[in-house]
C-alpha cells in the first residue's frame, strides 16, 4: 500500500514538448512552422526542447496557426511554472521556501528572454519581466506580494 508520504511529484512537463508532439503528428517541420509564425527557427527549436517559454504573443500566434486556443498554452505554460516551483520531495516534506527553477531561462544569461519579433530582450530584462509574472500569478492566486518574493527568495 502506497501512503501519503510515499507520493512523488510527476516531473513537469514543459509546453515546447507538446507543441513538439503536436507538430510531428501533424507532419509540419520545425523549420517551416517557424517560418509562418514569424519566429527564428533557432528560438523555435529551443522552445521544443524546454528552454524557451511561451509568451503571450507567442501562445496568440500558435491559435492562429494550429487551432489550439492561445489560452490552453498560458495555461500548460503557468503550470510548468508552478509544477517546477514545487520540490521533489514528499509531500508531507514541503518546505514554504521552495527554490526556483525557472525553465532554464535563469540559468541561460545568454539567451533572449523572448520570442517576439523584433524584440529580444537580455537576460536581466528577461528574468526581472519572468519574475513579475511568477509575481502576478502567485498574487492572483491569493498569495501576498511579500509572501510571494520571500517564497522565491527575492526579498
């Protein structure tokens, strides 16, 4: 019998992986999928392997070009957030100071911290706009800002 305490996340699932899945069932390359969404195939290619994030912008042009409500990849996007917040450690093991790891983009300070044409951010930029959407997202889901920056240990 499994207890409670037995109980492990399941690892996260980053979005890119599933716009992967989604464009080999469909028979689209990458590389012209790229193309008629105005993204370079280069970020297009990093997001397909998780080290790129949806962007707002982004999600409202992959509704466009594939169907799938821009909504519905915010939301795989906020999860993976979140599910990547969360320790690896038993539940009844949580601790209320649970380090980040942000999808890569805080350990990439190389990277554009966007997708948008002709607007790529540097990585301070990029981390300071991610960590005010982690701010926002916690925020509307009850949690003080205060609570919220020493959660993430940016006090």
């Amino acid at each position: 019998m499994v207890t409670r305490n037995d109980i492990r996340p399941f690892k996260p699932v980053h979005p890119g992986s599933i716009l992967r899945e989604e464009l080999r069932e469909r028979g689209i390359k990458q590389k012209d999928f790229a193309q008629s969404i105005g993204m370079r195939p280069t970020h297009l290619n990093a997001l397909l392997h998780g080290a790129r994030r949806i962007t707002p912008q982004l999600a409202i042009r992959l509704e466009k070009a594939l169907d799938i409500p821009a909504q519905s990849w915010m939301n795989l996007q906020d999860n993976y957030i979140l599910d990547t917040m969360r320790p690896a450690l038993p539940v009844e093991g949580y601790e209320e100071k649970a380090q980040l790891n942000l999808a890569g983009v805080l350990s990439e300070p190389d990277s554009p911290a966007t997708d948008q044409k002709g607007y790529d951010e540097g990585f301070t930029d990029g981390r300071n706009a991610l960590l005010e959407e982690i701010l926002d997202h916690l925020s509307r889901n009850g949690l003080s800002r205060t609570a919220a920056l020493d959660l993430i240990g940016q006090k």
